[in-house]
C-alpha cells in the first residue's frame, strides 16, 4: 500500500526544472522531502515534431515526460562514470550515448545538459542535424517515425565524434610509432605511454556504447516498445520493429568498426612496446658485456701489477745486475696480463653461447 502511494506520487507530483545559465544539480530523492517541492535542476532544450525549440526554461513534469526518479540518473550529469545505456520506457526512450544525453517521445525530443557541454562542437552539429530531421517529415526521411528519425540523430552525432576522436588519436599514434622504428627517444616513450592510456579509455568507451546498443536488439521487447509513432496511432509494429532493428544494427556495425580500429592500434602500440623493450634488453646487455671485458681487463693488469710490485720491494736479489732481467720480468709480467684476459673472455663467450 505505501509504495502504490509512494509510486503514484511520484508519477503525479515529482517534476524536473529547466533553466537558463543555471548549474545542473543531481536529482533528489523525495523520500525526505515533500514531492510537490522536490525539484531537479537541469539544463535543457526540448524540440517538437517540427523540429522548433519548444523550450529552453520551465517546468516539466516527470508524468508528461514519463521518466521514473531511478532513469534520471542516468542522464543527469552530477552522476559520475555513467555507463552508456539506452533505457526503453511505455512512452518515453532515454538515452545516454557518449556526449548526448537524450530523452525521446513520440513528438517531443529532450535534450539534457546542452549548454556547456565539454563537447560543444558535436552537440551544435548534433542539434542542426536534429532539427533538420525533425522538421522535414516529407524529405528523404519521411519513412521514418518521429522517435526513428531522432534516434538516427542522435546515432549519427555518436558515430561522429567517436569517428573524429579516433582519426584523431589515429594520426597522433601512427606518427609516434613511425618515430619509435627510427629512434628510441625518452621523451617519445613518456608520449607513448599518455598515449596508451587515453587509446585504452576510448576503446573502453566505444566498447561500451556498442554494448548499449547490443543490448537494445537483443531484446526485441524492447525494441517493440521503441515504435513509440505506432503504439500511440495503432500501426503496424511488425513493421517500425523492423526499421528500428536495421537502424540500430547499421549503426552498432560502424561503431564495432571503429573499436575495430582502436584495438588494432592498442595492438600495435602493444607490439611496439615489446619491440622497444628488446632493443632495450639488448642495449643493456651490450652494457653490461661491455663492462665483464672492462673487469676482466683489469684483472688481467692487476695479475702484472702484482709481478710488479713483487720486484718493487727493498730486498736484494741478483736480478737487478743482470742485462736482460728487465725486459725480461716485463714480458713475462704483460704475457701474464694478455693470457688472463683471454682465458676470462674466452670463458665469457663460452657462458654467454650456453644461455
């Protein structure tokens, strides 16, 4: 009984707030606070089935845009690390794809957060190619049901910008590893690691829109409750099923494209990751082979410092009148030197074959 009252008032009661050059606050829960003045404020633009602005301020109720509290979230920007989704209601379908963040009907379109967005030149793109969609029923997309045409927008404007950020991210990463093959520079590989990671989180992203999608056609529930046109005017469902089932899948095919392309790259930075590393591996071992001969040279000299030093002491011997006994210890002492560096490297050589 309490949540029968509780849903009804939601429904009947609870209200969304739209507001010029206001800041968006998160959606309150009214369990605590009086429905009538429970409020969200969220900036807006809802566009009618001409394609015109209907309005940019006022006051919308939750059961005129039938939405529950629970959906709002997912279109309110104060909630963080959203995932994409495309959620299907009896009389509304919202959507939360990348930069758009939408709420259709089956003559009304809303739009949330478009002043201010951090993607202002895809909404405005987006927003032109919405209008003209929706207020040219009669032109190449007159076919098309209200909800089709404005879901066709909105996946046009997904498909863009993520076409445009990967071409971009394309070009940055495909010049980078062009430089890598000719020189291993450090600062290249602080710019490869960056790299890596913004590729990572845009392959995540894309993967995650695609997964949106999927889910919307493998349900066909919902995308029987998409034909919003022809569950109102009593049409023919087989048929909207159908169109919106081809629109959805054409789209989600150039999406898989894209995060196609973005694996592919995340590969290749992968496998020029390991290349580089090897060069590595292999500079370090010329390093520290480098420095074995180093050692062992100098323990060569030091088997004839230690000659050397024996004749350097104060004790008498009968060497020191002899004529040759000079250029003979000498020899003898560099002959020594000569046979332990190359009884060490020959040893070196010989361990560094087994490994």
């Amino acid at each position: 009984m309490v949540a029968q009252q509780g849903s009804s008032r939601c429904r009947s009661e609870w209200t969304l707030r739209a507001g010029r050059g206001n800041s968006p606050s998160s959606f309150l829960p009214s369990q605590l606070i009086p429905a009538r003045t429970a409020r969200s404020l969220l900036l807006l633009s809802a566009f009618d089935h001409n394609g015109s602005v209907k309005a940019t301020a006022g006051e919308f109720s939750k059961h005129r845009l039938c939405a529950e509290p629970r959906d709002l979230r997912k279109i309110d920007s104060n909630f963080v690390n959203q995932m994409p989704a495309i959620l299907v209601r009896d009389e509304a379908i919202l959507v939360n794809l990348g930069h758009v963040r939408a709420l259709i009907k089956s003559d009304l379109v809303v739009l949330f957060d478009t002043y201010g967005s951090t993607d202002s030149f895809h909404q405005s793109t987006f927003i032109y190619d919405l209008q003209d969609k929706l207020r040219n029923p009669g032109g190449s997309y007159g076919n098309l049901a209200f909800e089709f045409r404005a879901m066709e927008s909105i996946m046009i404007s997904v498909v863009s910008s993520l076409q445009s950020e990967m071409d971009v991210l394309s070009g940055l990463v495909t010049n980078l590893l062009a430089h890598l093959e000719e020189q291993i520079d450090r600062d290249k590989l602080k710019e490869l690691l960056q790299y890596s990671k913004r590729l990572a989180r845009f392959e995540q992203k894309a993967l995650n829109i695609r997964d949106a999608v999927n889910e919307v056609l493998e349900e066909d529930e919902d995308l029987t409750e998409m034909c919003l046109s022809a569950k109102r005017d009593g049409g023919d469902l087989v048929e909207s099923h159908e169109e919106i089932e081809l629109l959805l899948e054409t789209y989600l095919k150039q999406i898989e494209e894209i995060a196609n392309v973005a694996s592919s790259l995340t590969t290749n930075m992968r496998t020029t990751e390991d290349i580089v590393n090897i060069m590595l591996d292999s500079q370090r071992n010329r390093l520290l082979l480098f420095e074995l001969r180093l050692a062992m040279g100098t323990l060569g000299l030091t088997g004839g410092a230690f000659i050397a030093s024996v004749f350097g002491m104060n004790l008498v011997s009968t060497l020191e009148h002899h004529p040759y006994a000079f250029f003979v210890v000498a020899g003898f002492a560099g002959s020594s030197a000569a046979l332990v560096f190359a009884f060490a490297l020959r040893r070196m050589r010989i361990l560094v074959k087994q490994s």
